[in-house]
C-alpha cells in the first residue's frame, strides 16, 4: 500500500470510527440507526469488522451493533 493509500484508508477508519460510536450512543441498533442516517446496512458491518480488526473499537457483549435482522 502506498504513503497516499495507508492515509486514505486511516481516514476511513476515523471516519467510521465516529459513526460506530454515534450508533452505539445513540441506544439504537444498527438497522434502525442506518435507516435514520441513510447509512448502507452493508458499508456499515464492513467498517465495522476493519475499525475492530484495526483494534481502534473492542468488541462489547452488549454492544448493539451485533446483527439484529
């Protein structure tokens, strides 16, 4: 990966880093949560799976991001 691509990629991590967190204080699940921001259901488990590989989330038992459908 190029100098350009790690920045962009680490911009997309913080990017979805802040709507994770919103989600999860937001006391919604992440359906109903991407429904109301006109987020796609399915961008948001991707950035979800690489912001905690990237370890910049933990997984929580409780965590409403879990899949609910």
């Amino acid at each position: 990966m190029t100098k350009i691509q790690q920045i962009k990629h680490q911009q997309s991590i913080e990017y979805w880093k802040h709507i994770i967190i919103a989600q999860q204080q937001s006391g919604l699940n992440a359906t109903e949560y991407c429904r109301q921001q006109d987020i796609k259901y399915n961008a948001f488990y991707y950035w979800l799976r690489k912001v905690r590989w990237n370890g910049e989330i933990p997984k929580n038992a409780n965590d409403s991001t879990e899949h609910d459908c």
